[in-house]
C-alpha cells in the first residue's frame, strides 16, 4: 500500500535557518541538521511512498541537492518555494516526479480508503482556495509555523510544524478532524446556502 506524506522549508545547506529557528532546529552545524532531517524522513517514509515537497528544499548546489535527494525514500513531487534554484536544475530535475508552482491532488484517506480527500498545494498560505468551502485541504509551508491566525481547513506541513519529518496523511486527518471549513468569501451566505 502508498502511503502520502506532505512537507515543507527543510532548507538543507542553510546556515540562516539555524539562527531563525533554533527552537525547532537546535543543532551545532548545517551537516548535523541535514543528517537529522535524512533520518526522520526515511523513518517514515518508505520507498514506495509519495512524498509532496511543498518547497524551499535546499540552498546547496543542483549537485549536492541531487546526492540528498538520492539518500530520501519515496517517490518525491516538488512545488516550488522561493529558495528552490537549486531544486530545479537539470542536475536535480530527474530526481523529482513532477515540479510545479502550485497543484490540486485527491489522495485516498486511511479513515475511508474509498474516499478521496481534495487538498491544494502551494508553498504559500492562502486565504481562499479551490473547493475551500467544500472541504478541500490547504496544505502550505513558508511559514515555520508563525502563521496562528488562521482557520478553516489549512495546515502549515513545513519541518519546523512537525519534528522536521515529513506530514503523514493519518496525522493531517487527525489535525483536520476540528476544523471548520471557511466560507467562501465570493459568494453571501444566502447565495451558497439557498
């Protein structure tokens, strides 16, 4: 059986990210972060897997970033973040299933496998979003989890959100089952609910 993941802002080769989000990342070096973030993704993900990473990858050469991705079980997409030149290279691009800006995926749940579950994925948060109204999943990263102001059906999926692994599918059932869907802000609720 696939099972799904979906992640965010590993920032492999970042210096900075050490300093901005110590609370989250508490390591000595960049290597010691990268290395820790390697062992909780392939504890998690298998190698038949798929894994949605919801951008700002690495900040190492196309190279380096392609021996990483190499070393990451499971079969990888990429949405694009602002720090992913090194992620979109042709030295990388064959180590990815696809690499978009934004897309809309169903996935089948693991409550009800013949349920297919609607999320957008884009590295920014948004708003308002496909279907948001309806039930569909806004899963986000570029935040480090500074964005708590927010509700409806939405979910920052970045490392720092979630003990830099990758997000599981049963564990974002488990973090939607309180939320309220959001309003449509195009439409009155007269004209949504006649």
């Amino acid at each position: 059986m696939t099972n799904f993941f979906f992640t965010a802002d590993q920032h492999f080769g970042h210096a900075g990210i050490l300093r901005h989000q110590s609370e989250t990342r508490p390591f000595n070096s960049v290597e010691e972060m990268d290395e820790a973030m390697i062992e909780r993704w392939n504890r998690v993900v298998g190698k038949g897997d798929v894994v949605r990473v919801l951008g700002d990858f690495s900040f190492y050469s196309p190279e380096k970033t392609r021996e990483i991705l190499k070393r990451l079980n499971g079969q990888k997409s990429l949405i694009r973040g602002n720090h992913d030149a090194s992620s979109d290279r042709p030295a990388t691009r064959k180590c990815w299933s696809t690499i978009k800006d934004y897309d809309r995926v169903k996935v089948p749940r693991t409550d009800f496998p013949s349920v297919r579950q609607p999320i957008v994925l884009s590295h920014y948060a948004m708003r308002s979003w496909h279907g948001s109204f309806r039930g569909a999943w806004m899963l986000h990263g570029h935040s480090h989890g500074t964005l708590t102001d927010y509700g409806g059906l939405i979910c920052d999926v970045g490392v720092d959100c979630w003990d830099l692994a990758p997000v599981s599918m049963k564990q974002l059932e488990e973090f939607m089952t309180d939320r309220e869907m959001l309003p449509d802000h195009a439409y009155t609720t007269e004209e949504t609910n006649p």
